[in-house]
C-alpha cells in the first residue's frame, strides 16, 4: 500500500477543530434568527471586544478573506482612492483582482521580508500632494497590512505604532488582514496584542478559515460609525451568511477558554521543530519566518525528491536551478507528520 503524502502546503486544509464541531452539533436543531442577529454571534462579539479591550467596537462576521478584505476596503475608500499595500501583499498577488474589480486600486510599494514602513507611506502621501497632476491620479487613500506578513514575517508593536501616527496624521485609515493572526499572536517573538490592534487601527480581522473554523472572518472596526452601512455593503459583497449563527458559534467557541491562542500555538510549536531541523540539515532559509509559514530554498533535484513524499507549495522560482517551496504548519498538524516530514527532509538532502 503506498504511503500517503504528507500534507503541508497550507494552513486550511484540515476541516475545523472539535470543539467547534461538537458546538455545531449540539445547536443544529435550534431556531435561531439569520444574519448574524442571533445571540450565538452577539456573545461572540462580546468575547472579541473583550479580547481586543474595545467595548464600543462594532463586530461582523463574514464567510471568507477575500470577501473580507474586498467589502472592507470598498466601504473605507470614496471611489477616487486606492490603498497602499506591500507589492507582495495578498490584495496585490493572491486575490485575483477582488480589489481593482470593485473599483479602486492596489497601490504597492516596495516591501523588505513582506513589510512596508511609515515612512514610505508617507512619502507615497506626499509624493501625491506634489504631483501638479494628482487629480488625473488615484489617490492613497488607507493603508493595508497583514499580520503575518506573506512572508509570514512580523511587524513589531513600534513598526505599527509609527505606521498608525503615520495614518492618523494623514488621514488614511490603517486596515489589517488577520487571516492568520492567531499565528502571529502566539508567535514568542511578536509584541503585538489584540489591544494593539484595537487601538492602533481603524479595522482589521481576526482569521477563522485558517485558524480552526470551518470558514469565516470576524471583522471589527475598534469606533462605532468608521463604516457606515458595512451590514449592507456585506450583503452586496456576496459575504453575508443567512444562517449567520454558524459563523458566531464558530468564533464564541475560538474565544472560549482562550482555544484562539492555543491552537495558535499548537501551529507554532510544530513550525519551530521543522524550522530547527532545516537548520540543522543545512537547508537555506529564504525568508526570516517565526510563525507557521517557513519558506525554504531548494534545488532542482531536491524538490524533486520532496515532492514524491509531501505536497508544498511552490512559492517562487528565483532561478531556473533552484526553488522557493513553503511548508505550512497549522492548529491541527501532528507530531508524528512533523516526524515524518524531518525524516523525508533529511534523505532529500542528499540531492544536492
């Protein structure tokens, strides 16, 4: 019988946790009213406001992160801007136009591991503010981080802190994308918390899909009335769940006993093991990774050996010889398939 391949491509191709599953379960017979309306989503928001250390703040929840980032977006731009983003963030590169499809532009600057500075939005600001033909031009209108980064790297509480008094002293609402935050959360080199967050942004979410649920996105805008009508624009975005309840039990229970930051670091834990024994063996690392996603470089002969054991995904060819792979670790990844895959490792070394 041959082996399965060993599966670490990404960080959502497990189903959910089960806890979630048994929650579903027990209320699956219960009546409840739609759209998120239902005191399942409403003790959810509670829980994430508490979390976040934002009482006022207005919560939603939605079915995916491309939905998410798409609605969030079009309700914080007037139709004349556009939102500066890393050249390399999930808006510009993996989102298949969402943005620009909903009328405004992916404005990209120049990353360094994944990130952009205050600085450099400042000086796209001002470069706009200059130019004698700014009104023939998009104008930067918010600011779009992740955290992690694509790169799964980090931005560090004083990176954001400079980045927010940037935003507020310019106007530009600061937006961040946290479809994998809670790998970032229980990461041992981050400082920033969900209080970070809901003081220094105007909106950001908290990732479900990848981070135990089945699916969705809770959004939360820290001050009531940055988004008018979102309700709305959820529903003209396609993003709006009828049987909202399943989406607030789903994140009643991830903030429940803290099962959020857990799983968390049950991702992180694995990361670590297989990003030491990279080390070990010799393997290069492209990027300085902590949370789940490591990135490592790879000649021809080398993926090719890898790959008849385990699926990874292709990140990037930097040249015809060699390959950029990433290894996704999630909640739910085992000890003895990170066993399994060091010891695949180890013999694929050996195709230099």
């Amino acid at each position: 019988m041959t082996e399965e391949k060993l599966g670490f491509a990404s960080d959502y191709m497990e189903g959910a946790h089960p806890a979630i599953l048994a929650r579903l379960a027990e209320t699956n017979l219960m009546k409840t009213v739609g759209y998120g309306l239902d005191a399942f989503s409403e003790s959810a928001r509670e829980k994430i406001r508490k979390a976040c250390g934002t009482p006022e703040a207005e919560v939603f929840f939605l079915v995916g992160g491309t939905q998410t980032n798409a609605t969030v977006i079009d309700a914080l731009l007037r139709p004349w801007q556009g939102a500066l983003a890393a050249e390399t963030g999930h808006i510009s590169v993996h989102e298949a136009g969402a943005i620009e499809w909903g009328g405004h532009k992916v404005m990209t600057l120049p990353q360094r591991d994944g990130k952009i500075t205050a600085e450099q939005i400042a000086g796209a600001v001002r470069t706009w503010r200059e130019d004698a033909s700014r009104e023939h031009m998009v104008m930067p209108g918010m600011v779009y981080l992740s955290q992690p980064t694509e790169f799964g790297t980090l931005y560090s509480l004083s990176e954001l802190e400079a980045i927010s008094g940037v935003c507020r002293k310019n106007g530009l609402p600061l937006y961040v994308d946290g479809a994998r935050l809670a790998y970032a959360l229980a990461c041992p080199e981050n400082d920033v918390s969900l209080r970070d967050l809901g003081r220094l942004c105007d909106a950001f979410y908290i990732g479900g899909t990848k981070c135990g649920a089945l699916f969705g996105e809770a959004v939360v805008f820290p001050r009531k009335g940055t988004a008018p009508h979102f309700f709305t624009l959820v529903k003209q975005h396609g993003a709006l769940l009828a049987k909202g309840r399943i989406a607030g039990i789903q994140f009643e229970t991830l903030f429940t006993d803290d099962l959020y930051l857990r799983l968390g670091r049950q991702a992180i834990d694995a990361a670590n093991r297989i990003r030491e024994a990279l080390r070990e063996i010799g393997y290069p690392l492209t990027f300085p990774a902590p949370t789940n996603q490591i990135f490592v470089t790879l000649t021809r002969a080398q993926v090719e050996a890898l790959t008849e054991k385990a699926i990874l995904e292709c990140w990037e060819k930097p040249d015809d010889e060699h390959t950029v792979m990433r290894i996704a670790t999630s909640w739910a990844t085992r000890e003895e398939d990170v066993d399994r895959l060091i010891a695949v490792l180890r013999s694929c070394a050996l195709h230099a």
